[in-house]
C-alpha cells in the first residue's frame, strides 16, 4: 500500500505517521505480532484484503479488513 492508501485506511490522513492511528491499529493485533511493535501493510489488489506483514518475525496477518 503506498503512504496515501495506509493514511485513508486508517482514516487519519496524510500524516498518519506522526500521529498513533497505525499503533492504535496495530495494538488489535498484538497477539499475532508476538511482541512486535511494527509491521508493514499490504493490499491483495484481487481480494481487497489489507494484510500485515510483521518486521521482527516475518508473520503475515489477514485482518479481516478490506480496502476499497
């Protein structure tokens, strides 16, 4: 997903990273993550399914979320 799409998914606009919108988002999937404090989005252009790809452990996690 480019930076424009991560802000629009999480609803908090183009400084999405400066504000706590992805570790807020991020927080409802800290089982999955197994301690990790970020992860990497990714977007299924065929399914409209947003993943997340952990960066400490490599695990991916469908979140049940779609992008449109």
């Amino acid at each position: 997903m480019s930076p424009d799409d991560i802000g629009n998914f999480l609803k908090a606009g183009k400084n999405w990273h400066k504000g706590s919108a992805k570790k807020d988002f991020l927080k409802q999937f800290k089982k999955e993550l197994k301690g990790d404090t970020n992860a990497d989005f990714y977007f299924d252009k065929t399914t409209k399914e947003v993943f997340l790809k952990s960066n400490k452990s490599g695990n991916w996690i469908n979140t049940g979320q779609k992008f449109e």
